[in-house]
C-alpha cells in the first residue's frame, strides 16, 4: 500500500500517477483546503506526529512513502524519514522542478540570512510572498518603526487564524488572487519582494519576472536540502523525482504489484541516456551505472546504461507495450573536437542499423538519419552543458539488429531504409492505450468466466471494489473486475462470454454522466452535463437548484440532497443509466449499485 503526504501541486500531479493504476492507496493532508478528485484513493486529514505516522502506516501496512509536501516543510519530512526507517519503507521524494539561480535575485540562506540582507541594502518597504507560516519569523523586521511590510497570505480560514495569533496589522495582509502579483507592486510599490524558491510548479519565475519588470528588487530564501540531516538518513532507500514519469517509474520499481501495466522507454530516451553515458566516460573518466536524463517536458529521469570497447549503451524497455524493439542495444560513441568557431556544439549522426530517410515528407530531408526532431532535441539538450569548453561533440547512434528488426516495421513502407527510427515525442512509453486496457478487462472477465462464477461483478476500481465486495461476501475475488472508464465496452464482453448475471457498481460521479448516456465516463470523452443533472433533481421532486452552482464534482451532491429526497434521486440516476446498460447485456439480469462515498449503496 502507497502513502501520499501531499496538499501541493506535486501532491495533486502525484494522484494522477497513482490513479493510472486503478490501485488502492492513501492520501495524506494537514487540513482539507485542497479540492482534489481521488477514485481509487482514500482521503485522510490532520496533523500527524511521528507515533501517529507509526501508527497509520502500521494499520494501513503501508509499504511506500511518497513525500510530495511542500520543499520548505522541514519538519515534516524529517518525520517521514523517522518513520519510513522504523517501518522499513522507502521513500520516493516527489521535487519541483528549479531553474538555475540568477544573478537578478539576492539569495539569502534563511530568514535571519534575508533580514540582514534587506537591512544592508536598505530595504524599508517591502512586500512578503512567503506566506502565512513565515509572519512570526520575520517579525523583527516587521516590528522596526521605519520599516513597512505587507504579508500575501491564501483566503482560507486556517492562515487567517494564524495571521491574527501572529499579531500582524490585519491591514497589511493581502489575500493572494491567480496572477495578482504585478496589481499588489503598482499598489503597494515596495522597495523589493521577498520570497522562496519554490520552483516552477510554485510560481517562482513569474514572481521574478514580474518583479525585475516593475524594477523591484528580489530577496530569495534558498530551498532547504534533502533529505533533511537527519540521523542515519543512509538507513532509508530515497529515490528522488521530479515529474510524473519518474514517479511512475519508481513505483513500479519499488512497488511492483502496483501497477498491472509497466512504462518503458522510447528509443530517443535509450539514446539519449547512451549519448550521456559516453560523454561522460570521454570528458570525465566517469561510467555511472544510472545517468539522468532531462525528458521534453523537463524532467529528469535516471536510465540504466552500460559500457564497451569504444561506445556506451543502453538496453531498450518497453514496459507492457508490445514493441518489436524491446531489449535491443542501443549504442553512442562520442568524438570530441575543439570548435574553431570557439562556441561548442552537438552533432548528431546515425551508424549501422538506424535507417536513413529516402522520401520527403519527414522532419529531416532524404539522405538523413531516420533520428525524428524529438529525439535530436533531447540528445542536443542533454549534451549541451558538456559543451561549455567550446568542444564539439559528434555523437553517433547505431543499433546492431536494426537492420533486421526494421523489416518487421512500417519503415520499409514508409520510404525509411538500412535499419530502425530513434522516436519519442514524450521519452516515455505509456502501455495505456484505449486498445490495451480494453484488452486487460477482457482478460479479466475471462477469469471470471472459468473461475465459474455465476454472477460477474463489475466496478469502477479499488474503492468502488471495497464497497461492492462487501455487499457479495461469498462470491470469489475473480467474480469483480474493474472497467475504470470503459462501462459500456466492459458490458458487451459480459454479454459476450454469456454471464447470466452482470452487477454493475459505480459511485455518483460516473453515475451521472453514465445516466446522459456516455458509456465512457473519461474527463476526456465528456463532462458533468448541470442541466441534466437539474433534470434529474427536477424528476426527483428534489428543490435543489444547479443554477449558478458551484458544484465542480458530483459526489457533493450527497451533501447538498435533502436527506428525505436521496432515495428518490438515486432511484431516477439508476433508471436512467439501467436505460442505457440494459441494451448491452440483454440476455443478462442486471443489476445496477450507486455507490454513496460512505458506502451506502441504492439499487432498484
């Protein structure tokens, strides 16, 4: 089982990895100001010590830690480090994303370190973006008669009450609105901003930016490291992130049975990762095991490379995407020469089995490498920092079974000759295709099938599954199979492999748009529809009106129903989407469960 402490924008991102695997799991926030979805994830709330952390992860047998909280929250990932060592989990450290320090900020080591700072350059007026938490701490220079200070805080009620028991002239408190940043310098006009380095994810280059603009100077406390010194951190495996690729792929690392598919790598990432390796065994006598590699959407990944007589290379994974490239070699030698032109760059060729372009129509003309523009990017990106002696680097990417392994591709009809393409737009191989998920329900259903059931029990994931399980005490575990968005295709395969009985569970927020008729209930395919929602409320007799609602998730319509009407409003959702199933299993008797977020279930 997966623990999440999160409430940041990491913390969001990291839910969405998790949620690809229809796995059941935790997340873990200090209050409940983050408005987040979780299907497969269970919500828990409160401020945790070390024995509670214990304790929690003792009764949940929680196996891995996620820390996506904040990069300034000290404590806390102090006592994550105490309890993963006790219970003898690892940690994945969920990072930002930081641009490299600018000589256009004043980076200052803590908060006495920034004081001290302001107060040499004779900062007087100044507009604090480091919120709510940090009020106590820079009270002394707050507090000094000739200075001036405004504080940004979040509008919510638990910084609000702290802002108060902080003592600081409510006055002076701004609330912080999206984008407000450059309205707050041309109505305060501060002499300089002072913030944190929160990374990309946390706004930090626009603040920066918006700054230097309005000629404001800008104070920056550094992020403090991690892990956090802390005894015996070495105690404790700590496989640092930074985007949701290499969360993934630390958790299938990690925790192997979580996911029921595996990621892979694309070709331009295997090469890419063999282009660093051999630069980095020519320039600096160095054959790491792992280098990493920055992906296109700039995060960085470590991919396992290798080392022979004049080339490094890495070995292609696919993951659970059917590829005929799967384990090949993909090699990179590397020919530094000095640049005459004094400014160093990267040249990118292809060797013996990557095939060339012989018909236009590509990024690159005929007579080319078949290496696609995403791939010659990453290359270029990745040895480019190795450049700055002013050396030209030649890389030259081969791949010794291309030549035969292209014949059973689409190149020799594509005009591509003599061996494979080096591809990726993203770096990454997602086994996620509509195709293959579809395949994977069917497989289960077919389990379910010869396992002898009579009823099969479908469910949107682990918990829906949780709730419908325990209302079938007595039928096998192969008789539940999670369609995750796929009711409708999940439907006709029962109906195909010839159940007799078909239970279809599914909590509110599918329900409804299930009820309008969309079989695929992916954010993607479509949306909650308020008006039908309205006209479902209206059939229900239920005096709720959807006009001007705020209502982002349909689960709080639980809480917004009148108790005596939520009988009634269940019974006309379950008619509507009975009328849309019922077509797909016609010689089956179906049942249809809405699934309330405590575990009530309606039925017809």
């Amino acid at each position: 089982m997966i623990l999440v402490f999160g409430g940041t924008t990491e913390g969001r991102r990291a839910v969405e990895v998790l949620e690809e695997a229809g796995s059941l799991y935790y997340y873990s926030t200090r209050s409940d100001d983050q408005q987040i979805e979780l299907l497969n994830g269970i919500r828990l709330e409160g401020d945790l010590d070390v024995p509670k952390m214990i304790s929690l992860c003792r009764e949940h047998h929680i196996k891995l830690i996620i820390d996506a909280a904040h990069p300034f929250a000290e404590y806390l990932h102090e006592n994550l480090l105490y309890t993963a060592r006790h219970i003898g989990a690892p940690i994945i450290r969920y990072e930002r994303i930081y641009p490299p320090h600018s000589d256009n900020c004043i980076w200052c080591k803590d908060y006495q370190d920034a004081m001290n700072q302001m107060e040499a350059h004779g900062i007087h007026r100044l507009l604090a973006l480091t919120g709510v938490n940090n009020i106590g701490t820079l009270r002394p220079f707050w507090e000094k008669k000739e200075n001036e200070c405004w504080f940004r805080i979040l509008n919510r009620r638990f910084s609000r009450i702290l802002a108060r028991k902080s003592m600081f002239p409510e006055d002076h408190l701004v609330y912080y609105e999206k984008d407000d940043t450059t309205t707050l310098l041309k109505q305060i006009q501060p002499q300089a901003i002072l913030t944190k380095e929160s990374g990309i994810s946390g706004g930090f280059c626009e603040k920066v930016e918006t700054a230097r603009k309005a000629g404001v100077m800008v104070f920056v406390i550094e992020r403090p490291t991690y892990p956090p010194h802390t005894p015996n951190p070495q105690n404790v495996r700590i496989d640092i992130v930074n985007g949701p690729h290499g969360l993934r792929r630390a958790v299938e690392r990690l925790l192997p049975e979580f996911y029921p598919l595996k990621s892979g790598l694309t070709t331009g990432t295997c090469a890419t990762a063999a282009a660093v390796a051999a630069t980095l065994r020519m320039l600096h006598n160095e054959t790491p095991s792992e280098v990493p590699v920055r992906l296109p959407d700039g995060e960085t990944i470590h991919v396992s490379v290798g080392y022979a007589d004049g080339y490094a290379y890495c070995i292609k994974e696919a993951g659970d995407d059917p590829d005929v490239t799967n384990g090949i070699e993909i090699r990179a030698s590397l020919t530094p020469v000095p640049s005459p032109e004094g400014k160093g760059s990267v040249v990118i060729r292809g060797g013996h089995g990557v095939g060339r372009f012989t018909l236009p129509g590509f990024d690159f003309p005929p007579g080319e490498p078949a290496i696609n523009k995403g791939p010659r990017e990453m290359i270029r990106r990745n040895l480019e920092p190795f450049t700055l002696n002013h050396e030209t680097l030649t890389v030259v990417i081969s791949v010794p079974q291309g030549e035969e392994i292209a014949k059973r591709t689409f190149n020799p009809r594509l005009g591509i000759e003599g061996g494979i393409s080096i591809i990726g737009v993203s770096g990454i191989v997602e086994p996620f295709s509509e195709e293959a998920f579809i395949q994977s329900i069917r497989k289960c259903m077919e389990v379910a099938k010869a396992s002898g059931t009579e009823r099969v029990v479908i469910n949107s994931g682990a918990k829906s599954e949780r709730f419908v399980k325990a209302h079938y005490p007595t039928l096998p575990s192969q008789a539940f199979v999670q369609y995750g968005n796929y009711i409708g295709e999940t439907l006709k395969i029962a109906n195909e492999l010839g159940f007799r009985k078909v239970t279809l569970g599914v909590m509110l927020g599918k329900a409804v748009k299930l009820a309008e008729g969309q079989l695929d209930t992916h954010s993607r395919k479509g949306t909650m529809n308020l008006a039908f929602v309205q006209q479902m409320l209206d059939e229900a007799h239920c005096q709720l009106s959807m006009v001007n609602s705020q209502l982002s998730l349909a689960r709080e319509l639980w809480e917004k129903l009148p108790k005596e009407k939520t009988e009634a409003f269940s019974q006309v959702v379950i008619g509507y989407c009975m009328r849309h199933c019922k077509p797909l299993v016609p010689q089956a008797d179906l049942t249809l469960l809405l699934i309330a977020d405590d575990g009530t279930i309606h039925s017809l």
